[in-house]
C-alpha cells in the first residue's frame, strides 16, 4: 500500500502514543483530513488507537466519530515506514 505524504507525516507523530488534539495541533492539518488519515492508517494496521490516557489499547473498539476521544501510536509496521520513508 502506498502511503500519501500527509499519512507519512502523521505516522511520524506517532513514535508514541499522542492524543488526537496533539496530533492536530502538531500537524496544523484540518481536522476532517486527519480523521480521514488516522482512519485509513488504523484500518490499514500502520496505528493502533488507544485510551486519551496511550496505555490501553482500544482498537479495533473504538468511536470512529469521537477520535479526539483517543490516541494513536504507531505500530511495528507503521515504524517500518517511518524509518524506511523519512518525512
């Protein structure tokens, strides 16, 4: 799967697990293209989404309509990318 260079960027915000509002900020990205991002990186197995806390992972249970409700941390595939794509 080839990765847009917006996934590419979030994917290097989430060395560790970061809320959403941080990712946001961090990004300076709408926040509808960062949902759409974070969606199609978690469906694609590249994140893994976490409680607001980034200790206990959640996913694939998790309120796709409240994502600032989470955060999201990269996972062994998703650092692959990161270290062989550099944003």
């Amino acid at each position: 799967m080839k990765l847009t260079p917006s996934e590419k960027e979030v994917l290097s915000y989430l060395i560790f697990p970061e809320p959403f509002q941080s990712i946001l900020e961090e990004s300076g990205m709408q926040k509808g293209a960062l949902r759409d991002d974070l969606m199609h990186l978690v469906s694609h197995g590249y994140i893994e989404v976490y409680d607001l806390e980034g200790v206990n992972p959640v996913s694939p249970f998790y309120d796709s309509d409240n994502l600032q409700n989470f955060a999201f941390k990269a996972t062994k595939t998703g650092l692959k990318v990161i270290q062989t794509h550099a944003v």
